[in-house]
C-alpha cells in the first residue's frame, strides 16, 4: 500500500528525454501510465525535438503527459534540461524512450529514497527489453551489464541516467547536464557527484525493460558514437595525464579486456547467460572495438586540432 496521498503538487516528475522515438514511445508512456504508485502523485514530461511523428503520437493519445516540444534538434543534455525547467516535485526521474518501467518502478524509487534520505541519486535496475534480438542481447550487455537487477539495495559508485532518479536540489548545488551534442553529459555531471563523494544508490527493484538497437549496422554506429563521447567527457575534464591522452589512441586495443569484464559480471550476475555469451561473444568484441575506434577518433581529432592552435599561435 502506498503511503503517498495524492495532492496539488506531484512528489515525483518523471523527465523524459525524446527524439524520434516513433518505435519506443506509445511503450515507455503506457507503462508509465499504469504504476502502481497513484498517478495523481507523478506528473509525466517529454523533452522533444522530434521530427518522424512522435510528438503528435503523445499530443493525440497522451493527454495527461506534458509535452515540451523544441523545434530544434535537442541532445541528451539539452533535452534533460529543458525537461527540468518544467517540474514541480522535489524527486525527478529520468527515463529514456526507449525504456519500459515495469509497474512499480516508480513506486521503488520514492521508497529507496524514503528508506535511504541521505542519497541525491538513486539507479534502477534494466533488463532486456527485446530479448528475441541477436544484435540486441550484445548492445544491451556491453551498456547495461553492471545494472542487472540481482541483490538488494545497495550503494555504488557508478550510475547512469536510463532509470535515475534525483533529489531537485542536487541541480540547485551542482548545476545541471552538459549541453554537448555527443555522448556522454550524463557522465560528465555524475562526474561531479563522484567528485563530491555524494551518496548514490542502486535499487534493483526499481526496474525498466530497455528496448535496444538490433541490428549490427545500428549497433556499431551508436557504439562508435558513445565512443567519441567518452573520450569527449574524459578529455574535457582533464581526467587524463598528457601521455594518458595518447594511449586512448590505442583504446581499440582493449576491447578484449573490456569483453572479459562484461563477460565476468553478466555470469556473476546471472548464471544462466553463460549459453548465450558463448554465442553472442563475438558481437561483444566488435562492439567493444567500434566503440574503442570511436574514442581513438575523437581522441585523435582533438590533439591534431591542439597542435594546429599550438602551431598558429606561435606563428603569431
């Protein structure tokens, strides 16, 4: 039984990022419409810059859902903040279109919240949400892996926003999502939180069904362009040393390692994946090396884009 009552304000706003998400919306809105957490205590906003018929989807059969729409192309980042400049609720949970919560995730979330005030942040857990997909399983694996929802509640230090949720005021103290139009602004402001030390948690019961890519031409082009922005956020926050800046050249190099730990925590986490890596292996590797070749472009881009400032400020 839930013990929130309903009210003029909403305790939690679900914020959802949207852009040509034609496939995957009528899925993520209708789960979200049928929570076991009363719908008078959540309010529902689509940050949209759609252009294949998504937004008169949710304007013409989602009535209680408030549609921001931009004309212009938003990325994550940017999406996420415009979304955050319309809630009410002091909790906000970002799920992405592509996302199916299960009936009660958001339920979950106020409760790990509740049981747990000291947290600014708290994950939900994400399984497959098309299994029937070969290229599917791979994708979903190598971005979701560390996320399966075994355990129990629990702190962790790594986190993403899919199926996060967030005290308001942790955007009042550490300002809000980066606004570039790679990959990767989520990690660029979790990075903040890191830093601060501030306490995150999983909630594995707090569950989301993630609908992936599934075929190898979508897989390994996304994959290659959450590269770029990996190697973005990392070189932009000055992670990295100097000589750390050249060895991401060579991030193709670790795909098999990378493989190895994902292949490591999808057994651990669940035994009975073991048949189906053994199978889907090499569409790990693959997608471990486009995404390293993607880091090592953007990685090459920047420092041959430094040296040729270097080389004309000197002409100077």
């Amino acid at each position: 039984m839930t013990p929130y009552i309903s009210q003029d304000m909403p305790v939690l706003s679900v914020v959802i990022p949207c852009y040509n998400a034609r496939a995957t919306i009528r899925r993520c809105l209708d789960a979200l419409e049928k929570q076991t957490l009363p719908r008078a205590c959540y309010e529902i906003i689509v940050a949209d810059s759609s252009t294949d018929g998504t937004t008169d989807i949710i304007a013409t059969h989602y009535l209680n859902v408030r549609l921001l729409h931009s004309d212009t192309r938003l990325y994550y980042g940017m999406a996420r903040n415009f979304g955050l400049d319309a809630v009410r609720a002091e909790t906000i949970l970002f799920i992405d279109s592509d996302c199916v919560a299960e009936p009660q995730c958001l339920e979950q979330h106020l409760a790990a919240h509740r049981e747990h005030p000291e947290a600014v942040a708290v994950m939900g857990g994400i399984v497959n949400g098309n299994p029937q997909a070969f290229w599917g399983w791979a994708i979903f694996l190598i971005e979701f892996a560390r996320f399966l929802p075994t355990g129990t509640t629990r702190a962790v230090h790594d986190i993403i926003t899919a199926n996060t949720s967030f005290k308001a005021s942790v955007f009042e103290q550490y300002g809000r999502f980066h606004t570039s139009s790679y990959s990767g602004e989520d990690k660029r402001f979790l990075s903040i939180l890191y830093g601060a030390n501030a306490p995150r948690l999983f909630a594995p019961s707090a569950t989301v069904a993630h609908v992936n890519r599934d075929s190898a031409n979508l897989v390994l082009r996304h994959l290659h362009w959450l590269g770029q922005g990996v190697a973005h956020v990392r070189l932009e926050n000055s992670e990295v040393n100097p000589i750390g800046r050249w060895l991401l050249l060579l991030s193709p190099l670790l795909a098999p390692l990378r493989m190895g730990r994902i292949l490591w925590r999808s057994v651990k986490a669940s035994p009975a994946l073991l048949g189906r890596l053994a199978v889907l292996w090499p569409c790990i590797l693959s997608g471990f090396i486009a995404m390293g070749m993607g880091e090592a472009r953007y990685t090459f881009d920047s420092l041959r884009t430094s040296r040729l400032n270097r080389a004309q400020s000197s002409s100077l």
